[in-house]
C-alpha cells in the first residue's frame, strides 16, 4: 500500500468518506466572465458535493465546477458497493447519503427490473434491517439523490464542464490562492479553495508539493510500500498482507507470443525484466478499470460488442490462463467466482457493480503510468484505450471459442445497461482513477496511521478500510512464466483517524486550499 496522502479525492481506495470542516455555500447555474465566491470547489466527486453542502450549510456562498457533464464522480459512474470497512465509521453528510440511499429502495416505484424482496445484497455492504442506511444503489439513483441534496441548498452555484486552465489559470498573492481561470476563460474568486478531483489539478498547478508513485519502505518506515512480488507480506505488526496469492497468474502461463521462445517477443503488457528489489519505490502507480454496471436483465441489457480494432493477442494471456488451467474450470482458483475472473456485486434492480479479480481481469495493468501529469486530451485518449481493452475483455470471455464453454454462457448472458449512462453503448465515461497525485503535506498518512502505531492528533474523519492496493506491472519470472506485481491486501483492526493537516498543504506552500 501507498503511504496515504490525502488530496481532496471522493470515496478513496480506502474506503473514506471525508468532509472537509471548512467554510462554504448553495446552488444554481450561470455564465460570467469573473464571478466571486467565499469557497471554490473544483470537481464535483463526492467530496467535492459533500464539501459544497456543508459549506452552504455553514452560510458560505458556494462554487461547485465540475469539468465533465456528470457529477458525482465514481459514485455516479459505477461504484455502488463501497469498501468501506467498518459502517459505524460512516458519519456527517457521509451517512445521510446513505440513508438517503435506503429512503430512495423503500419507494416501490423505484423498484423497476426486480422485486424488493428478491434483491440481496451481501459481504460487508449487507444492509440490516435495523440499519438507518442503505449501502449498495445503482449509480444512477446515485445522481438523482447527489442532485437533489443540492437542490435543497441555496448558496451553491453548480457549473458543468469547465476544465481548469492548468498552465496559467490558478493566481496567488502571499502565499493564497485569490482566483482559478478555466478553459473557456471563466474566473472564480475565492476566499478558499477546494481541490476535489482525482488527478488533484488544481493542487498541482497551485505550485503545492506531490508525488506519484510508490515510496520506498525506508522513506516512511513502512512494510507495504513500493514493490511488492512476493506472494504474501508482513504487516507492522506482523499480520499478512496477501500480496501475489491473490489477482495472479496459475503457474505455468507461458509469456511469449511464440511459446516458449523469448526471441519472439513478450506478450502485451508485460514489462521486460525482473521485478525489482522488494520494498523500493518507483513512479508508477496502480492500475485503473471501469467499474462496470452490468445486468442480465434481456429487456434492459446491451449485449457485449466486439470494439473497433480488436486484437486477440492483446487477450492471448487470458486464454493462455484457462488453457493452463488442470482439471475443471471451477477448480482453478481457490477464491473468488469459480469461472468468471471478476466480482460481480448485485446491486438493485438486476444490476452490478463489476470489479477486477484474479491474474487477468478488468484491471489495465500498467496502462495508466502516464495518466496523472498527462494533458487533458491525452487522458481521454488513455481513458479510450482503457475502455476498449475491457470491451474487448468482456466480449472475449463472452465469444472467445477458446474461453470455456461454462464460462462463455454466463458472461453472454450479461452486458451493459440501458438506462444508466448516457453513451448509446451502455459504458460510464468516469474511469476508476483509485490513485493520481498524492499531496506531500507537513504531516503524512502511512501505514503507522493504519495500524494505529501512530495515532493522529488532529482528526477530521476516519478511515476503516483496509490497506489495498491492486496490481502495477507484469513481468516474466525465474521459473519463465507470467507473473503481476503489486497487489497488497492486508487488514487494519479498527478505525483510524484521519490527519487534518495532510489534507492541506504545507503551510509554506498554499495556507487557502
């Protein structure tokens, strides 16, 4: 796991909901040339709405940008089962989604493609009945309630698609940030700023201290930290982190586009040579996916479509896994779906949230190393390329007559949903980012704050998740098969607070973001 740099990002790879204690205002819609404001958001995720109600809430006049035409970031673009942890760790306007989640399935009409009491719901987002919050929804329901909590705010201001002018657009005087510039020319004024993106652009061009990647266990005292090949790894205090057991290769996936003959050529998207030394940092970061809303209802699914410029090779480690494969199908894995490498969470009315599992899934191992830094114009051409690899994924285990029968007439019985984005082909436009820049503040989250061997005196939320990470980058080894890097999954005993100060920067560097 990374050490935890928390910039103003929506639910994290950690499963935190964090609202920011600081002054802000309500909503509406508009178009001037400079327009003045007592709190700026910048990306309307789910912090950066959180963010924007409480500051309504606390009397602030209130910006809220959002640079696409969607709000609510993975929220509304696919991840409807939260890894959240511990649910008593869910508080403020956090939990009152939740529990606008629950009102929203207790209305019948709501209730489309299934039957109330037929939906069920499972693993750590099992909604009981005495529970005051529902924790699984369609990203859809999503919108209409991130939507309607606005609306019922009037000191917001919601623009969409205003892109920050990242070169030139963010202006400082003594240390504050006084206006950010979009794109189109648009100026807000601000008295405080709000960086709620992913990518953490705004923080970036503000001149505030970053890094990306991994950091070396040394650097912070850590033990999960950059590169992690072995199989299993050992806590701080001496738990397991299942590292490479977990979201790998079975043995004996040959990594050559000629078998057995290095001469030629690495199959794609594995990186020549070995791993590297255990525990050292790099620049590159964990991998993206989309967060796949899927259905097998027949009256609301689109089948899964071969993509333009198809190329089998580019799945030839996915049919080489099950071709390795001894005895049943079933029997290939020893967790995790038994034919299908993928977590399939139902969500409402015959609906999923998709995720990646095993050796290779939905995760675009070692595609994204460019994203964060990347122009705007060449993110959506990495986004592209992500989503035309997990088309080409989805209709590969689907059609492939050399996927396995059993596993071909599940997944063609599946595809995605009509009625909850807006391309005609059922795909989000919203890519799973779990990770971009991380802020370097004056104080720094670590993997001593998730074991609570440092206790952070400053609070402003909680985290209860466990420390994960997903795969980075392939590699082929001593025994000359492929093998990912990467992962970590390892647990923490129990909630953990959350610095304020590492989520602002430093104070030599910006004290109003």
């Amino acid at each position: 796991m990374y050490s935890i740099n928390f910039t103003l990002k929506s639910i994290n790879k950690f499963g935190i909901l964090i609202v920011i204690l600081i002054c802000s205002g309500n909503q509406a819609t508009f178009s001037q040339t400079i327009q003045n404001y007592d709190i700026v958001v910048y990306g309307a995720t789910s912090t950066g709405i959180s963010s924007a109600i409480q500051s309504s809430r606390m009397g602030k006049k209130v910006i809220l940008i959002e640079p696409t035409n969607r709000i609510g970031g993975l929220t509304t673009g696919g991840l409807g089962q939260t890894d959240i942890g511990n649910k008593q760790a869910i508080g403020g306007l956090s939990r009152e989604f939740y529990q606008q989640v629950k009102a929203y399935y207790q209305k019948p009409e709501n209730w489309v493609w299934q039957k109330r009491e037929s939906y069920k719901d499972g693993g750590q987002t099992t909604s009981a009945a005495h529970e005051d919050a529902m924790w699984t929804f369609e990203p859809s329901a999503a919108l209409k309630i991130f939507k309607e909590m606005l609306s019922k705010e009037k000191n917001i201001d919601l623009v969409y698609n205003q892109r920050l002018n990242r070169k030139s657009g963010v202006k400082k005087k003594s240390g504050k940030i006084t206006s950010i510039q979009m794109e189109s020319g648009q100026v807000y004024q601000g008295r405080m700023f709000i960086d709620a993106t992913y990518e953490g652009d705004l923080m970036a061009a503000a001149g505030v201290s970053y890094t990306v990647g991994r950091e070396s266990n040394s650097q912070y005292g850590e033990s999960l930290n950059g590169i992690q090949a072995n199989k299993i790894s050992l806590t701080l205090r001496r738990t397991i982190s299942m590292n490479t057991y977990n979201h790998n290769f079975i043995e004996g996936v040959d990594p050559y586009i000629k078998k057995g003959d290095p001469k030629s050529g690495l199959l794609p998207f594995i990186t020549a040579g070995k791993p590297g030394i255990d525990g050292k940092g790099d620049k590159k970061i964990q991998t993206y996916c989309f967060r796949m809303t899927l259905t097998n209802h027949p009256d609301n699914r689109i089948p899964f479509a071969k993509p333009a410029g198809y190329k089998e090779l580019d799945y030839e480690l996915l049919l080489r896994n099950y071709e390795a494969a001894e005895g049943p199908v079933e029997k290939m894995y020893d967790y995790g779906d038994p034919l299908v490498p993928w977590i399939n969470s139902d969500m409402p009315n015959r609906k999923t949230d998709t995720n990646n599992q095993k050796g290779f899934s939905t995760d675009f191992i070692g595609q994204n190393y460019d994203y964060p830094e990347a122009s705007y114009e060449e993110r959506e051409k990495i986004v592209e390329r992500h989503r035309q690899y997990q088309q080409g994924l989805m209709w590969t285990l689907a059609y492939h007559p050399r996927i396995p029968k059993k596993v071909r007439d599940v997944v063609s019985t599946w595809g995605t949903c009509k009625d909850e984005y807006e391309r005609e082909d059922g795909w989000q436009g919203q890519l799973y980012i779990r990770e971009a820049r991380r802020m370097i503040s004056d104080y720094v989250m670590t993997q001593k704050n998730c074991e609570r061997l440092v206790i952070a005196e400053d609070p402003v939320g909680m985290g209860a998740y466990g420390m994960d990470s997903h795969n980075i980058k392939r590699y082929v080894d001593v025994n000359g098969f492929v093998k990912n890097e990467g992962n970590v999954e390892a647990h923490v005993a129990s909630p953990y607070p959350i610095s304020y100060k590492s989520i602002v920067p430093k104070k030599s560097e910006v004290n109003n973001l």
